[in-house]
C-alpha cells in the first residue's frame, strides 16, 4: 500500500471543536504515506429510524461509500453526559446493516484524559460492528481544557509526535492487517 | 399528589417499534393516579450542536418544557449496537446544560433482557445529569423477539402486572421525593 487512505470522523458538530481541530492536525502531521480526509456531513445524517433503511438516504449512501473506500477510519468524539455525541451514535446506527465497519481498522483519537466512559463506549460499538479497533494507534491527548487551537496542535512538540507516531503504527497495522484478513 | 404526570420517551423512531409499543401499553394499564404522554418530535429534533445552544431550537425548548412540568419520566430505548440509540442520546444531549432532568424521577424500562449495554449507559449518563433514576420501577421485560404488540403486550398477564406495578412504584417514590426534596 502506497498510499492509505483515512476517512476521519469528529464526532462535534461545534465549529471551534476540539475534535475536530485535533482531526485537522493529525492530517497536517500525518506521514507522507497517509492521507486523511474529515467528513464534513455529520449534521446532515437524518434521525436514524430502521423503517427509511430501504430507502437509502442519500446522505447515508454517501457515508457507507467513504467508510468502505477508506484503509482506515480515525474517529475522535467528544464524551456528553458520560456517553458517545447521539449525533455520532445516529451515524454508527446507520451503518449497523451494512459492511461498512466490517474488518475495518479504526483508531479513537480521545481529546480528553477525563472522558473515559465515551472512549469505552464507542470501542464497544465498533466492536461488535466487527470493525478492528487499533488499541496502539488509539491513543488520548490533553487537548481539551488546554485551549489548543489545530495550529497549536500542530506546533505542540509533544502532541503533534504522538499524533504522528499513532498514524505511523496504524498504516503498519492496517498492511499487517490487510495481509491477515485478506481484504 | 393526585395525579401524577409522566412523560415518555421511545428511543426508536421505528414505526413498529417495541418500545414505543411497550410505553404504549404502559399508558392502558397505568394506575388511575397517572397519566403518561408520549413525547412524539424525536426526529424532529436538530442534531446536537453546541453553537445552536443559544438559539434554543423550537423542538428543543418544547421537549425541555415538557421535561420540567412532568412529575417523572419513562424512557425506553432500543440497544443498536450495544449502545444507547443516537436518536435519544441527542435528545439528552440537548438537555445537558438545561435543568430538565435535574432532580427529576425517571424509570427505565427496557423491552429485551439481553440489552445491558444500552440500559448501563442511560442510567450512567442521566445520573451524570443529575436525575434520579428509580431503580424499583426500571424493569426489564421479554418483549423484543416476542412479537409482542401494544394490545398483547396489554392482554400479557404477568406483564401487564408487572407494568403497572413498576408505575404504582414510581408514583409512591415520586411523592417520596418530592417531600424529601422539596421540589
């Protein structure tokens, strides 16, 4: 693999998300080999309701296509209320019936040392989705709290090597991976 | 109290849905002393959104509205993944910062005994927000892969009994609290 792909999930619809910020950094620090595109239509998933399934909203269609055409997927969701963002959630319910997640490398980029129960949360749900939740690439950074904006991320000696040493292994994994599963 | 006002909430938007049907029932065999009203605008709420706090969504300020005049709520949620449905858990992301659930009674009732994940983390995340989650009323019963329908679920005996005894419960313990804390 030349290239690998990552299709990249903020679980915050917030504009000045710290997510998302740490989302953008990881594609500004990523390897030469990697390259990251963020979902931008989060908030444009309808409410999930089984019945509308057959239909295939387009906005679903869209998302399933992305995560199946990814190497990998890196999903960074802030923790409300001790769970999982719904809006994250509404999107993983959406691809339950389908192999999008399936033997899908996925790294949970935590934004916060204290959100413990969403990281645990969404690690469970990917699970069972049968994605491969990549624990060496999965790795919590003190962003939130710190203020720190994408560009300060990205200037952060510490984070910004972390970022790049979690995105190192994964495109390690993902080949390692990809020769097991036979994807 | 003479009669106590509860508000329900299904977290599946699926038309046949169990929970919804199982709240349904819940309605027919109440105690003279409540009445229960199904919170219908679930799909109608916006995506949670942080930025949008200020501008207090219409569907939003009716849902917290109904939250802060009912007595107690009831909540049953589908487990997609063994998670809580991303439906509901943006309703209560919407409530985080509000009062709604601050002190406020609420029963679980969950339609599947092999649901654990999904009842674990509501309870989790509404105790977080400060609700007081009435153990003696959040009854697990057999009604996923029983085919159960609202008018069976009715007609069940040992359900139906079990139904209105979890909500004779929740009526004793919302006059319990309420004197103790002088809401």
């Amino acid at each position: 693999m030349a290239r690998m792909k990552i299709f990249a999930i903020s679980g915050s619809l917030r504009a000045a998300s710290h997510n998302t910020a740490l989302l953008h950094a990881a594609a500004r620090v990523a390897p030469a080999n990697i390259v990251i595109e963020l979902y931008r239509d989060l908030g444009k998933l309808p409410p999930f309701n089984p019945d509308l399934e057959e239909d295939d909203p387009p906005a679903v269609a869209r998302l399933r296509e992305k995560l199946i055409e990814a190497d990998a997927v890196l999903i960074a969701s802030p923790e409300y209320a001790h769970g999982v963002s719904g809006v994250l959630k509404n999107a993983l319910d959406w691809m339950v019936s389908s192999e999008a997640f399936v033997n899908k490398p996925v790294a949970l980029l935590n934004a916060s040392p204290r959100a413990v129960h969403a990281q645990a949360a969404l690690k469970e749900t990917l699970t069972v989705m049968s994605a491969l939740v990549i624990e060496k690439s999965s790795i919590t950074l003190p962003i939130l709290g710190s203020g720190l904006s994408e560009e300060l991320i990205v200037a952060n000696f510490e984070i910004s090597i972390a970022l790049t040493e979690a995105l190192r292994v994964l495109h390690a994994e993902v080949q390692r991976l990809v020769g097991k599963v036979g994807v």
